[in-house]
C-alpha cells in the first residue's frame, strides 16, 4: 500500500511522477514497480542493496551486460545526494525495461 500511496503523492506534486521511496535508514530504495540503477563516470553502475530492495531480473541483466562490457557495477547505499547528482540515473523492471530519470 505504502507504494501506490507514494505514487498517488508524486503524480499529485507532478502528473504522470513515479515515487523513489527511502529503505529505513534513509537511503536511497526503490520505485513502486523498478530498482533504482544510477551511473557516474567515477564509478561505473551503482544500484541499492538488493538485501534492502526486491531483487530484480533487469537489474541482474545489467549487472551481466556491465561485466561483459567491463564496465564497473556495484550494488551499495545510495544517497539522496549521490542519486540528484548522478550523471544518469533509471528505474529498470521487466514491465519497462530501462525508463530514464529525467527529473527529481
């Protein structure tokens, strides 16, 4: 419910906004229905910790596609800050496969 319920809230501040909601201590979590994945030129692919997050299948195809591609992936905390100031960031799910972030 709590998901739906920060949808509501989002579309409310901005029609047709997706919430990013917070784990327990204040770390960047996940969307309603999408992983949260965000990328910086220093440090390559970065994606909440799936202990704190459901796990998601695209969010593991990511992670293949960035071994093969030796490009660097880790799945870490996430701060609000790291996530406005990241230099892509993207919801991934099965439903939408990579939908970019183009606003917060």
């Amino acid at each position: 419910m709590h998901y739906y319920l920060a949808d509501q809230q989002a579309s409310k501040q901005e029609p047709g906004a997706r919430a990013i909601l917070l784990d327990q201590e204040g770390f960047v979590g996940e969307a309603s229905t999408a992983n949260v994945v965000i990328f910086t030129e220093d440090q390559g692919v970065v994606s909440p910790c799936m202990e704190k997050v459901l796990p998601g299948v695209s969010v593991a195809v990511v992670r293949q596609l960035c071994k093969e591609l030796n490009v660097p992936f880790q799945q870490r905390d996430l701060t609000i800050e790291e996530l406005r100031a990241a230099d892509e960031v993207w919801l991934s799910s099965t439903s939408i496969c990579l939908l970019p972030v183009v606003r917060c």
